[in-house]
C-alpha cells in the first residue's frame, strides 16, 4: 500500500464584508499552481473539523474470469471545509455503483453530502497496447491481464471541489487480493516482494510467481542502487516500485515508466544488455519532465528518451555490466539511417519512431563529452538535466540550451543547436577520448541538513520528534508548519573529493527539487545555506538535503482553536505596551499549525504562526499600542478580551473587533474553488 499527495491550483472568490485580517483575493477564473494566496487566518470561525485533507483509498480488484476489465472502488473521506466536490473517472471508465454521489454525466459525478465518505465502483479496461508508456514502443502490450496474473494502470480521477480552508488530496492506492502496488502501476496474482533503502530511497522489486527473472533480485537492486548514486540529476523519490513481469506475453517495450516512480520490466531483461531496461526505467522515475504531461515542448521532446537510453547506457558501463564496446554500438546506431536523417527538434523529421532513443542518445552523450571536456570534469549533462528537473514549468529549447552555454560556453552550444535543430550527426568518439573526458577526477560532496535554527514566517520553528508530532514517519524528526508560509532550513555541503569543484545544494519535498544553490569548494571546504521553501496544501512531506530526510506536516488554520485570550496589563495609558497572549490547542487528533492574527479596532495588528502538539497546549504573544483613550476589544480566533486605555478607558464604550461583538457583522467566506487533474506520462 502507498500514499500519495496532490497539487491543487486554487482560485478564491469571496462576497459580503470579511471580518479584518481575513485576505480577499482578486476574482479569477483560474490561479496557476504557483499562486501565493494567503488562506483564511484563525480569526475566522473554524469548521468543527480539524482535518485539512480529502483522503482517497483507490481499492482494485481482479477479475480472473473477466478479463477484458478490472474493478476499482474509490472512497472519498470528505472533510468539514469541503463544500461542494465533483469528480471527473478517465476515459473506458464505466459506473457499476454509487454511494453518495450523484451521476452528472458518462463518466463525471456529484458529491450529494448525504455522506461524508461517497464512493464510487467502476471498471477499467485492462489490456493496453501501442506506445502507452514513457519508453513503449511497437503494437504489442503495454498493460495485459492472463487471467492468471495481470498488469494494469491505476486509474486517476480529476477533482473539482469547493471549500472554505485550504484543502490537500492525499491517496492510497491498495490491491484486494494477491498483488502488489506502488500507487501507479499494479499487479494483480501471487507475488512476492525484495526490497532495499538506501539513504532514505526506497527501493521494492515485486517479483510474479508466474515470473523468471534473468538476473538475481539482489543484482537487480544492487543495480538501482547503484544508478541512484551515479545519477546526480536532483531530488530523488522516497520509493520506487518495479514489478518484473512475466515474459510470456507479447509486450510492446521491454519495460515501461508510468506515474511517477513506478514501473514495470520484462522479467527476462539482463543487465548486460547496451542500456538495461532496469536503467532506462530508473532514469524516467528521475525526470520530472518526464512525468507530466506538458513537461516538455515539441523542440525537447527528445530528451525524455535520449538521455533515458544514453545514460542507461552509461550507467551500465561504468557500474561493469557491459563494456566500451557495448556502449559504442549503442551510441552507433544514431550515425545510421534513417535515425540519423531527422532533426532532434522537430519530430516531423522523424523517419523512424525510435530516433529520439537512437539519435537522441548520442547526441545527448556528445553533448555529455563536451560538457566534461571544456569544464575539465566539473559539469556533466547531470547537471544540466538537474537544472531542467528544477523548473517547476515546461522544458523548452531556451532552457536545454541556455544551461548548456552557462555551464561550457558558446561553442558547446553552438554544437548542440547543429545536432538537434538539424540532420548533423555526430561520430561516436573512441576510446581513448572516452577516457579523457569520463575518467578525470572530479570533486565529490556531501550535503545535508545544517545545526541552525529552523524559521518559519521569520520566526525561529521547534523541531519535534515524529512521535510528538503525532505522525507515523520514517524520519526521526519532524516540523509542523502552517499552509501558505515559507519554511526555511539549515544546509550544509562539503568537498570530500580531492579536487576543486562546482557544488549544487538541492532541498526536495517529496522528490521535487524546491530550492537550489550553487557554488564553488577546494577539497575539505565546507559552506552553509539557508533553503527556502513554502508549502501551499496541507499534507505530510518529506523534505531532503543530501541523504538526510525530515518530515514536514502542512496544517491549515481548522486544525487550531484559540481557547483562551489575555492582556496584560489590562489598563494602561496611550502609547504604552499591552502584551496579548494566546493559547491554543489542536482542533483534532492530530498537531495543529496556523498564523494567528491579533485583531483591534483597526485591523489586523499583528499575526504570529505557532505549532502545537497533538493534545497539547501553546501559546503566542504579541504587543499591541493604542495611541488614544478608550476601551478596546482584542480578538484572535473566536476569543476576545478588553483593555482600557487612559482615563476615559474605564467604563468607556467599547470599540469593537470587526468580526467580534454584538454589533459587528460577521463577513461570508463564501467558497474557493479548486480544480486539479492529476496527469500520468504515458
């Protein structure tokens, strides 16, 4: 079983007067995914459920005497803050059941309230064919069920919804039955799994009854292993999920990346081969590009399968399953026609639809040697592919290009720009010019998280022990941070190697490279940074410098109540200080996290973020001036307190909190909408 989160873009519309301190955004249509909305603060009434995530547990099932489909059953647990929810099944989709959901269409559905947990039962087609995969090529299979074994593609769903907090997707992916799943990709019949963590990525090789592996599971997770440590190309995934499929069907690619770290490879596969299919597959699961469907532009499609096979290749040689020979013959292929006769950036050219992989690999290889010939080793096409996975937009020519000339200048460039805008090939270097580009040494460095402090919002941040967090993890460590802040951390990298070289510092939330810094260190030279990074959807990630790992809980405002307010001193003269104090407990079983906003007559006059354990209390202070006489309400939360100011104060009216009192008018956050389609390479 697997979990998985998903990215929201939101948009927010909200009507009538808004109690003070609550952020309007601009009416829009639609927010990209990258918009900075402030969510609603504390100071708006809580929903009396502290859950900030619409969980979904997709439950698949196998139907050996029907094999032409598979059955899914998805179950939505609905939280409090979600107002209205609709869901779009994919195409071949078709409705047996329904619980709680109303049909609207063939394949669209409408959330009734009428519980908070609908459910909807469907089948979906289960043989596949035709190039449905990262690296599937020809007619034959790219997804089959026996009868007695089958491989399928876990069916996503679009969701629409509409709420009044922010709202993260979470969702979990099972088999009922024997079988196995890794959230994308399952498999349905007796199987048995090997599995390997290394530095915190974990590695599950699921291995059919009906299987016979042509390698050892040990070899073949060795083999992973070891392409994770050689490929320096950003964040890497928490898990990677690889069924060894039977042999005994008639498959279109000898193996196939699908979601985002999962796959499947031809259990007869050797590792001897030019570029193992165990690699190639490996080295998708590390291109983001690669895993959405606008990764890239027309003019860098290429990329996704030329350095996939090139650097399987390479990874192969250098790990000694195959030698220079084997690697030569691989790149030698894009000399020849018709793979040579097309133009890399124009897929129109392509007289073959495997020219990318073939021409594609060499040219990504000379681009690779050049690169380490003109910086004397110190930049690789890993780094260029690492800058690439750091773009959270589409890959274009300007970006392939324009980070190729900034790491080995004009002439690098100039080359690239003639191999891949036309039908120029390069030749396939020889072995001594092998050596002097791949066998120089080069700087090594080791990276991880730093001793200092923690900020959130500009405000030093405890780190807690998950088990105080209150969070089943695999880290030992984990920080609870209110949605929509930015959370910065320690890092620290060092040369261990024994040379002088480019360092590049990546912080990764949940495989996603969300910062990067770059330098240069002399063998020994250690230097310190501060990654920032801000989390806009609830949720559990896991964050990554280097090896190390921390857990971070993304809570939105619900999952805290202020139960009490106090000002002291309850009387002073104007000007003087009044220290608001705060304290607040979790809203639910879980920790809690927001920005508190301290509110007067005046607006919002100061907002303070604070974590708070499950169960347990904290408190947050603020100090606030009142320049004139008189007797004024504080408000955070739904709680209040009242200080005189001067002598008039006592006895005085009071000047009410907007959102507060018998005389205010509370505002109506009416709903936010959000949409999100969750997109699979294919």
């Amino acid at each position: 079983m697997t979990s998985r989160f998903v990215t929201l873009a939101f948009v927010v519309l909200l009507a009538c007067s808004l109690p003070a301190g609550i952020a309007a955004g601009t009416p829009t249509d639609r927010a990209p995914a990258s918009a900075d909305l402030e969510s609603p603060s504390v100071g708006a009434a809580a929903t009396g459920s502290s859950s900030d995530v619409l969980h979904r547990t997709t439950t698949l099932r196998h139907r050996p005497t029907d094999t032409d489909v598979f059955e899914t059953e998805t179950t939505f647990r609905v939280p409090d803050s979600v107002t209205e929810l609709e869901i779009e099944l994919e195409r071949g989709a078709a409705v047996e059941s329904t619980t709680g959901f109303e049909r609207t269409g063939e394949r669209t559905l409408e959330w009734t309230g009428t519980t908070d947990e609908p459910t909807v039962r469907y089948t979906m087609p289960a043989d596949r064919t035709g190039t449905q995969g990262a690296s599937a090529t020809g007619e034959g299979y790219s997804f089959v069920d026996t009868g007695e074994w089958a491989v399928v593609p876990v069916p996503d769903v679009a969701i629409s919804l509409r709420r009044t907090d922010p709202v993260g997707i979470e969702e979990t992916v099972r088999v009922d039955g024997p079988g196995a799943t890794g959230g994308d990709i399952a498999f349905f019949g007796a199987v048995t799994e090997r599995e390997r963590t290394v530095d915190g990525e974990r590695f599950r090789l699921a291995i059919p009854e009906a299987a016979t592996l042509e390698e050892s599971p040990d070899t073949i997770l060795s083999a992973l292993v070891d392409a994770s440590d050689r490929l320096e190309v950003g964040a890497r995934p928490d898990e990677t999920f690889v069924v060894a499929v039977p042999d005994t069907v008639d498959w279109g690619p000898r193996g196939i990346q699908y979601g985002e770290s999962d796959a499947w490879v031809v259990a007869d596969e050797p590792l001897d081969s030019p570029n193992p299919a165990w690699l190639h597959e490996y080295v998708h699961v590390r291109q983001r590009f690669a895993n959405t469907a606008d990764g890239t532009t027309t003019e860098t499609e290429w990329v996704v399968e030329g350095q996939a096979d090139y650097h399987a290749g390479l990874l192969a040689l250098e790990a000694g399953y195959t030698d220079f020979e084997q690697f030569s013959r691989l790149l030698e292929r894009g000399t020849e026609s018709p793979y040579a006769d097309g133009a890399l950036a124009d897929p129109a050219t392509w007289d073959h639809e495997r020219t990318d992989y073939v021409k594609g690999a060499l040219v990504a290889g000379e681009i690779d040697r050049q690169l380490r010939v003109a910086t004397d080793g110190d930049r690789t096409l890993s780094d260029v592919v690492r800058e690439l996975n750091a773009d959270d937009d589409e890959v274009t020519e300007a970006d392939l290009l324009g980070s190729i000339e900034a790491y080995a200048g004009t002439a690098v460039r100039t080359d690239a720009e003639r191999y891949t805008r036309t039908d120029a090939t390069p030749d396939v270097w020889s072995r001594s010019d092998h050596g002097a580009a791949f066998d120089q040494s080069v700087a090594s460095f080791a990276s991880g998280f730093g001793t200092g402090p923690i900020e959130v919002a500009g405000e030093e941040w405890p780190r807690w022990s998950a088990s105080e967090a209150g969070v089943e993890a695999g880290t030992d460590e984990a920080i609870v941070v209110p949605a929509g802040e930015s959370v910065t951390l320690p890092a620290t990298v060092t040369n261990v190697g024994e040379r002088e070289g480019t360092y590049d510092l990546t912080l990764g939330a949940d495989g996603r490279t969300v910062a990067h810094r770059q330098g240069t260190l002399a063998p020994g030279g250690e230097r310190s940074h501060r990654l920032s990074w801000t989390p806009e959807d609830p949720g559990t990630y896991v964050l990554r410098v280097g090896s190390e790992r921390l857990t971070a809980v993304v809570r939105s405002s619900p999952s805290v109540t202020v139960t009490d307010l106090r000002l002291e001193p309850e009387a002073v003269d104007p000007g003087e200080p009044v220290t608001a104090t705060a304290t607040v407990e979790a809203a639910g079983d879980g920790p809690g996290a927001a920005v508190l906003a301290f509110r007067t007559v005046d607006g919002v006059a100061a907002k303070r973020p604070v974590a708070v354990r499950p169960d347990g209390t904290a408190t947050v202070e603020a100090e606030l001036r009142f320049d004139e006489a008189g007797r004024y309400e504080v408000g955070v939360g739904e709680r209040t307190a009242t200080v005189g100011v001067g002598e008039t104060g006592t006895g005085a009216a009071i000047d009410d909190v907007p959102g507060f009192g018998v005389s205010a008018t509370l505002g109506a956050v009416l709903l936010l909408f959000a949409t999100v389609l969750a997109v699979r390479r294919r």
